[in-house]
C-alpha cells in the first residue's frame, strides 16, 4: 500500500522537477560568443541598462542600472536598480550574486538571484574601453545592451543589436530601456 506524502514534501518534490525540468530545455548548437578575457577589476562599477530581452522582473524597467563589485572571495556582490513603470515609478532593488565560473577567460559567469539556483551569464562582446557590453544567456532567452553612460550613439545600439541576431537571439524581443537622469 503506498503512503502519501506529507503535502511540504511532495510540493517541494515537484519544485525541484520543475526547475530541472526547465534546465534541461534544447539549447542551440552552436555556443553564445564570449570574449577572450575580462580583467574584472575594470569591469566592476555601475552599467546602465541601455536595452534587453527582460527577465519578468524588469519588463517595466525604467533607468534600469546594473553595478558591480569584486568581493575578497572573488564572488561579484551585484546589485540591480531601476524605476518600475516609469520615471515616476517606484525604486526596486535586487542583489543578486555573481560567480565566476570561467577563470580562463572570467566571462562565464552564474548569477545566483535566490538559492540555490544560478542562471547562465555570459560575457559576449565587451568593447575594448570597457564602456559598452553585451550579455548573454546560452538559452538565447535574455540578454542585456549595456553602457557606462544612460545613451548611447544609434550606431552603437544597431551594431550590438546585429551582434545578438548573429548569436541566434530573436532580436524582435529587445526592449529599449527608458533613461532619463539629471
């Protein structure tokens, strides 16, 4: 006879399959570019949102930033601001964690929002000043344009743009992110 079990367990039981379910979804053959190397200690500091295929979280984003720092223990402290449905709207914040997972290059990351589960962060284009970048996801699901200023040139955004369709990324997606500072 089988026992049922405890409601706690089983719903447990059932998160955890759906979050290896969802992992395990086709991911394109042929691998998202990275850069060759990241000196992290350029990289750290503020980034302005400048567009992105959005996570749920930042679909209303407004003056969307994401910033930085090298812990001690090599792990990123991030933190990701930004002005919910509007400029009138009200601030959130989130610190997720970042993990480097490539050392060779330091431009595979894992950003972990919540424990235990870390997301796929991949550092594809960075710009030779460090003042442009693009992340991406191997999933081809988000991705991120950002700049160390609120705007940038339209040749610039069209260059990074083209850059994530060549990545196999559906760039009808993109949502420029609103900026408007003092």
């Amino acid at each position: 006879m089988m026992r049922m079990l405890p409601m706690k367990i089983s719903t447990v039981i059932i998160a955890t399959c759906t979050a290896l379910l969802a992992g395990c979804q086709a991911v394109p053959a042929t691998p998202v570019a990275i850069v060759s190397r990241v000196d992290l200690s350029r990289f750290m500091g503020d980034w302005y949102v400048i567009a992105s295929i959005p996570t749920f979280i930042e679909t209303t984003a407004f003056n969307a930033v994401e910033s930085y720092g090298l812990d001690a223990d090599g792990s990123i402290a991030t933190t990701f601001t930004f002005l919910d449905n509007g400029f009138d709207g009200r601030q959130k914040r989130y610190h997720p964690r970042g993990f480097v997972v490539d050392r060779q290059s330091n431009a595979v990351w894992d950003m972990q929002f919540i424990w235990p589960i870390k997301a796929d962060y991949r550092i594809a284009w960075l710009a030779e000043d460090y003042s442009l970048v693009v992340i991406a996801r191997e999933k081809r699901d988000y991705a991120w344009i950002m700049a160390r200023t609120p705007v940038i040139s339209e040749q610039q955004y069209q260059e990074r743009v083209t850059f994530l369709a060549a990545q196999g990324y559906d760039i009808t997606r993109i949502r420029k992110v609103p900026q408007r500072w003092n």
